[in-house]
C-alpha cells in the first residue's frame, strides 16, 4: 500500500485509481455529487480536498484510509 506524504501523491493515487477502474471523471463525480468540474479541479488542487471529501473520494475508488506512526526516512529505504 502507498504511503502519502503530500496531496500531489494523493492525486496521483486518485486519478491511476480512477483510470484503472475505467471511470470518468464525469461517473467519480455523480456519485460523489459535484460536478465534473469540481472534480477536476480536487484532482489538479488536491490541497482543496476536505476531509469529508477525501473519504468519499476514496470510498467511491474502493480505497481505505489508514493511520499509523510514521517511520524514519531510514527505515523506508531499501538495501
């Protein structure tokens, strides 16, 4: 599972997501109920996305969202 440590890695998790899963930004945003503009703008603007929005988003892309304690930047890197 892909760690997130910014709202671009969020975007880009959500848009190969989307694609993967075949769906236009027109489908995510109807069942999201916003607009496909809307939704193009929080996929460019991720920073944008509130918390609410966030879990739906992922809800309708079949993610989850998990939270645990970081690990150091050392123990992420592999030999």
């Amino acid at each position: 599972m892909p760690r997130l440590y910014s709202p671009e890695q969020a975007a880009v998790l959500f848009v190969g997501r989307r694609k993967a899963l075949g769906l236009s930004q027109a489908e995510v945003a109807a069942r999201l109920g916003i607009s496909q503009n809307r939704l193009s703008e929080l996929e460019t603007r991720p920073e944008r996305l509130t918390l609410d929005r966030l879990l739906a988003l992922a809800g309708v892309l079949g993610l989850e969202l998990t939270l645990g304690d970081r690990k150091p930047v050392e123990a992420e890197r592999e030999w």
